[in-house]
C-alpha cells in the first residue's frame, strides 16, 4: 500500500481532574496522528479557547462534567469556526460501556467515547473518527449552501416566466440569472455530485409558481397589479453586477 500524507490533529482536553487530564495527554503522544494537545479544567475555559485564532480537530469532555453543560457546550462549539468540524468525544469510565449510558451520550451530540482505560489503538480509532466527521460536517455546510441557492435559483425562474408570460423585458433580470449559476462552473468531485442530488431534490418537489400569477385583474386592481410586478422586475434585478447595463441597454 503506498504510504500517503498523514494528517495530524490538534485536541483539546477539557477535565476538572488533573491526573486524569495529564495521563490523556501523555496517552495522546504515543499517537503520531496527534499534533497539538492543551488542557483545560472546566467548560468555560475550553469556551475561552475556541473563542480564539486556533482550530480544533478533537476535543476530548470528561464524564465528571454535568450532562446538561456538556449538550449545551457541544451545541454552542459546532456553531464556532475553530470548532464546527471538531468530533467531540467523551471519555467515560469502563463501567459505562452499556448501551443506554452511550445513548444518551449520543443525545447529547458526542460524536463518539473513549473507555477507561485506554490503548493507543483506540486513541487511534478516535482520529480516523475525526477525519469522518470533519468530511460529514463541511458535505453537510455545502449541501446547505447549494441548497439555498438553488431556492434563489427557482424563485428566479419563477419571476422571469411570469414578467415575460405579461409582457415585460428580463433581459437585465436573465443576466443576473446567469450570474447565480455561474457558481455551479467551479464544481467538480463530491461537490458536483452533492450539486445534482440537490438539483434533482428540489425541482422535483417544486410547487407550481404561486397563485397571483393566474389572477385576472380590472380596474383598481389593474394598477395593484403593475405595482406588483414593477417589485418582481427589481427584484429580478437586484444585485446584478455593475457595468451590465450599458451592455444590456445596447442590445434591448
């Protein structure tokens, strides 16, 4: 097997106990995979330290910490950039290995546990973990991202047929269309295939364009509306990059 690049993580020990917090980090530099490992002794000071310039890989809670201020710690560190893609592992007793102590310990958002006592090949075990958490985490931050997008998209296909079915020029609103799909150019990989699943998801659970749209309108509500689909036609336009105009102008 040809030997590839290892990555190395940086982890943070948060336990009020100090012996128990040295012999981790002692275990921890027999692991290779290990670059970077700071202590803590309770949650406010780990929230102290995600609160600065460094990023964390793995950050080890110790089961003296109450469960209640684990969930919320966790919760508040996924939001963090120095922690959204950190695998939040609790380190329990031997005892606890029963089923139900790891269920709720799941609820709880760990992303996996490290029983007393431990070996290397475990410590081990939890950096693979890390490296499948951090890959879940940030397919799951595009996939949201695409996600949204792809509703700008759709409302944007929705206003253009419509002003167009009535009779309006979307030439300006066709180009900034053209600009929120350029994004879609610079996938390639995992992305591109996240991209399609997405794509092929939305438009078809897509519901038709809203019902304002088959109204039939006389008189008072002739004038409501063009006032309306003067606010769809800049909205259609809305954002559209400068020096577009002149362009558009020449050609309409």
């Amino acid at each position: 097997m040809a030997a590839h690049h290892m990555v190395k993580y940086d982890a943070l020990i948060v336990d009020a106990d100090i012996d128990r917090r040295m012999r981790l980090k002692s275990a921890t530099t027999s692991v290779v995979q290990f670059k970077k490992v700071q202590l803590s002794n309770k949650l406010e000071e780990a929230n102290d330290r995600l609160a600065g310039e460094d990023t964390w890989d793995v950050i080890f809670l110790n089961y003296s910490l109450q469960q209640d201020e684990i969930a919320a710690f966790i919760k508040a560190a996924k939001e963090k950039k120095s922690a959204q893609d950190a695998a939040f592992i609790l380190v329990l007793p031997a005892k606890d290995q029963e089923s139900s102590t790891v269920a709720s310990n799941v609820m709880i958002g760990a992303d996996g546990f490290l029983f007393e006592p431990y070996s290397v090949d475990q410590l081990i075990e939890i950096t693979e973990l890390a490296a499948k958490v951090k890959a879940e985490r940030s397919a799951g931050r595009e996939k949201a991202a695409l996600s949204f997008l792809l509703n700008d998209i759709m409302s944007q296909i929705d206003m253009i047929a419509y002003l167009k079915s009535v009779g309006y020029d979307v030439g300006r609103g066709i180009k900034r269309f053209r600009q929120m799909c350029e994004v879609f150019n610079t996938l390639e990989g995992e992305s591109k295939n996240v991209y399609y699943e997405v794509a092929v998801e939305k438009f078809e659970n897509a519901p038709f364009p809203e019902k304002i749209y088959q109204k039939k309108y006389k008189g008072a509500s002739k004038r409501v509306k063009e006032k309306m689909e003067k606010k769809l036609l800049a909205k259609l336009e809305e954002g559209l990059e400068e020096g577009e105009d002149s362009e558009t102008a020449s050609s309409a």
